[in-house]
C-alpha cells in the first residue's frame, strides 16, 4: 500500500484512540514505519485494550513516539 494512503489508514484506526494526537509516516532503523504521537506514553498494561497501538498498519510497523501537549498557542 502507498505510503499516504496506509497513513490516512492509520488516521482512521487511531485517532479515537485516548493520547493519541497524530499520525505520520517516518522511518526507523532503516525501515518506513507509521509514527504514532502520542501525549505520554503507557505501559500496554495500563492501557485499555481499545487504546492499545497495534504492532503495524497496512503492512508497516508503528512506532509509538511521546511528544507531550499539544497547543496552538
């Protein structure tokens, strides 16, 4: 799947997720991974089973990423 396509993807399978606040597609290790923003993160233990972030997206790995508030100001 295209790149911008598997992050629209992503848009839709996570932002209803709680400390969720973006998406975006980024590379790690080498590799083209979906970055997931979120405001803190969690152990998975502590997190309810609708939250948790899945392992991948449309065939791409997901890589969690804490980046605090987000304000417009």
């Amino acid at each position: 799947m295209e790149e911008q396509a598997a992050v629209r993807q992503a848009e839709q399978q996570l932002m209803s997720k709680r400390n969720v606040t973006g998406v975006g597609i980024g590379e790690r290790d080498g590799d083209t991974v979906i970055k997931v923003f979120v405001t803190r993160k969690v152990p998975v233990a502590e997190l309810a089973t609708d939250d948790i972030v899945p392992s991948s997206i449309a065939g791409y790995p997901t890589h969690v990423v804490e980046i605090g508030e987000v304000s417009t100001a």
